[in-house]
C-alpha cells in the first residue's frame, strides 16, 4: 500500500453511465401509488412534473443507464472528486482502521447535489421546458439547481425552509449569485403555503411543506416543471457517480471497503456512494458492512414506520412505500435542515427492509463534536449534514481500536460547512441543544398515514 494521502483520477475517468441498483435487486421495490385510485403510477401521472426522460429513469430496470456528453462535460468542472485516505484523524484516533473519504465539497455549491441537479436540468432543458420549481432544507440542492439552471438557460424558484432561510442568508445571496429567485417557506405565495401560514403564522417550515409550494407552482403552469434532490429513483441514480468513482480510486490505493457509511436525508448521498458496492456484493463480490446514519430529532429510518406515505405534507404527491414518520411530522430546527425530512428513499427503505444495510441515530451535539475533531485533523470544515458521516465512521474507527482489528472504512464527506459557520459558533458558545421528537407528535402523524391496506396486503 503506497502512503498516499489523495487518490485523484483525470477527467477522462468521469463515470460514462450512472448505475441502477433496480437491476440487481433479489426483490423488486414496491410500486408508487396514485392517491386517488391507490393503483401503480403510470408515466402519464407524472407527466405535468417531470420530462419523460426522467420519469423513464424513474422505473428503469437497467443495469447501467448512459450519461449525456453535456452531463459529463459539466461534470469535468469538478469531477472526479478527490478521495482521501483520513491518516492524520486515524492518527488522533490511534485505530488501526484506514478510513477513506470521498469529497464531494469541490463541487460549485459546495456537495454531491449538483450530481443530480445538472442531469435534472439538461434533461429538461432537452424536453423545451423553461422554469424548474424546487425545495430547499440546508439550501445546498437550491444552490445546486440555481447553478445547473444557469448552465442550461432556466428559470429556477427556490422555496426555502424559513428556518433554513432565516440560518443562512449567504446561501439565498448564493443562489440569486447564479440567478434564481428564492422565497422563505411557508410563503404566501401559493395556495398551501396561506393554508399553513394562517394556522401556523411562526412555522418554521418543513422540507414537506417546501415541497407541496414547489409542486403546486411546477402543476399550475405550463412551462414549470419540478425538480426534487433526494428521495426518488433517478436523483439516486444520478448521484452513482460517486460510488463508481469511489470503487476506482480503492483500486488505485489497492483496497476495498469493509464498511460504508453514509448520512441520510432522503438518501441520495448514501445510495450515490453505496449502491455500486452493494450492487456488486449482490452480483457475487465482496460483502460490505453499510450504515446509515441520521439525525436522533428526525429518524426516519431508525423510528419510522414501513409504510406508504406522501412525499410532502399537502399531500399532493403519489404515495410511496418507505421507512416514514408521518408526513404531517414536524421535525426541530436543528442544524443539519438536509436531514429534516420526514420519510426516506423508497429504495434505501426497501435495501433496509431486506436486511442489506444497517442504521442509527445521533444528536447534533455529538456529531458538532466528530466534525470539529475532522477538521482539526484533516482540515477540512463538513456541513452539519455530513457531520452525521464523520461521527459514524470516527465510531466505526473507534470500535477498530477497541477490537485490535485493521478495517477499511470509506465515507462520504458529501459537503462542506462553509455556509454553516452560524451552527459552529452556536456550537462553541454551548447553544446547541439535542433536541428529541416529540412522541405525541410522531404518533399523531403516524396515526394520519394514508390508508393503504388493500395494496400493501398483497
Ligand atoms: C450536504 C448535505 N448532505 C446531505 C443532505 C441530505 O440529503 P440526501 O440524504 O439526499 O443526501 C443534504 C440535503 O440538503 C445536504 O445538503
């Protein structure tokens, strides 16, 4: 093994196709239901939100799917991002693991969206269409589609969690920067927003409530369409690229991983660095322990139920079969607002329902603390995202040493924390607090699960 510190690739070994874990599946994943007849979508269904190139993704079931020349040449920008072997924190840590982290933060907007923001883009801009409409939590995805709608010449409105809005004003000024016009959610500017706006004048906002105004705008007019950055088939796909990157730059250090970790959200940074390992473990590789780690105040996949839900809170979406807390749940402010999202990727709910990866839950506090410990290590400064990441793999690393065993452990750094440093100094000045859901209230959302039984009994 050489002792490097970066395994870096030329542009010339960008991925060329995303792949699509569908195809290796033992089981395949449920169907997404209409509301209203409770039937499998079809195409149609989705037609006035998304181009049919992207809902053909969608329902792929093919191995490898191409990615556009125009993709790939935005891609060059910044990819192939750097992976680095952690010798300085597995120093301070004095394990014997060797931990790897992939760094997405070299993008643009500073994370893994624009993975799947510049793919949205072109494929939409390829079917005539001339506004995007899109949520924000952290304000990572708005700065990304923001920056992928300069690229390709459109229109890009940004709802934006007030909570988040309020926390980070630079990422706003970021995404007027590329030219798209953000608004503070709950807003009064469609007919959801007024609905919550008049029961809840003080809301805070919710990534389910940003996501119902995206939608209604995108459904009510002709030349908007709707872009989402987690949670759905081709965002994940997309976000492949990571993985495959990931898988050459091992090889390049002449190592495999034993365990993955990964921070979720809706998923998509996980499944972007996770899927190609497991689907070649699936194909008869090498078997990788996988974990997911999310926030202890919205822990979707740790406390919520396997269940069909809707996507956002005005229950305007299809319904989804996934690992949810209600889409009425109203999660804390707490600092990581990527990660305050009630329900989980159809496709990592359904890899955790077949027992392919494993989950767990920390408080913001302790993950401020793992990421301080990074960046005084290795320099680099992670979203509080991210920071979820750090702290399951510096556990991971600690359980190495406590067991004498010499384990590689590869991350995903899926962004920076450079708009965050408001959650920082909060940090340091003792004003963090752990903020735990509320049970009443996770039990009156999960009480108001759509009824789906007829389906999910089958
Ligand atoms: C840096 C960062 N990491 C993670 C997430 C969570 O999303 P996902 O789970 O889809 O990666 C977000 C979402 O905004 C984010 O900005």
């Amino acid at each position: 093994m050489t002792e490097s510190i970066k395994y870096q690739l030329d542009e010339s070994r960008i991925p060329t196709t995303w792949y699509n874990l569908v195809a290796d599946l033992p089981v395949p994943p449920p169907p997404v239901l209409h509301p209203g007849t409770l039937q499998p979508i079809g195409p149609d269904d989705l037609a006035p939100l998304f181009p049919m190139s992207l809902i053909a993704q969608e329902v792929s079931t093919e191995r490898e799917i191409e990615i556009p020349g125009p993709v790939r040449d935005v891609y060059r920008q910044w990819r192939v991002t750097p992976l680095y072997r952690a010798r300085r924190l597995e120093q301070a840590l004095q394990t014997p693991a060797r931990i790897y982290y992939k760094y997405e933060g070299v993008s643009p907007a500073g994370s893994h969206k624009p993975n799947t923001a510049v793919a949205q883009a072109f494929y939409n801009r390829e079917a005539g269409v001339r506004r995007l409409t899109t949520e924000t939590g952290a304000g990572q995805w708005g700065s990304s589609l923001a920056f992928a709608g300069a690229v390709f010449g459109l229109e890009v409105e940004v709802f934006m969690v007030r909570v988040s809005y309020n926390q980070k004003p630079y990422r706003r000024a970021l995404m007027e920067t590329y030219g798209a016009r953000c608004i503070a959610s709950p807003s009064a500017q469609t007919s959801y927003g007024r609905s919550v706006l008049a029961q809840t004048p003080d809301s805070n906002g919710s990534l389910g409530i940003a996501i119902s105004e995206a939608v209604e705008v995108a459904a009510s007019r002709e030349d908007t369409k709707y872009a989402l950055g987690s949670v759905l088939n081709h965002v994940l796909l997309h976000q492949t690229v990571i993985g495959k990157e990931a898988m050459a730059q091992l090889d390049e250090a002449d190592d495999y991983p034993d365990v993955i970790v990964g921070c979720t959200g809706g998923g998509s940074n996980f499944a972007g660095i996770v899927f190609p390992f497991l689907g070649a473990q699936l194909r008869g590789g090498r078997q990788v322990r996988i974990v997911a780690v999310e926030p202890a105040a919205c822990p979707s996949l740790t406390r919520g139920r396997y269940a069909y839900d809707f996507g956002d809170t005005g229950r305007m979406t299809p319904l989804a079969r996934m690992h949810t807390l209600g889409s009425s749940f109203m999660p804390a402010g707490f600092h990581a607002g990527g990660l305050r999202y009630h329900g989980m990727a159809p496709l990592v709910s359904h890899i955790k329902e077949l027992g392919l990866i494993e989950a767990r839950a920390y408080h913001q506090t302790q993950c401020f603390e793992a990421g301080v410990q990074f960046a005084r290590s290795e320099g680099i400064v992670p979203a509080p995202e991210a920071n979820h990441a750090v702290k399951g793999a510096i556990d991971e690393a600690i359980r190495c040493r406590e067991e004498g065993a010499s384990r590689a452990i590869l991350f995903n750094l899926c962004g920076h924390g450079h708009f965050d440093m408001q959650a920082y100094a909060d940090y340091f000045a003792g004003r963090l607090t752990d903020q735990d859901y509320d049970e009443r209230e996770l039990s009156m959302a999960l009480a108001g699960l759509p009824s789906v039984e007829a389906v999910t009994r089958k």
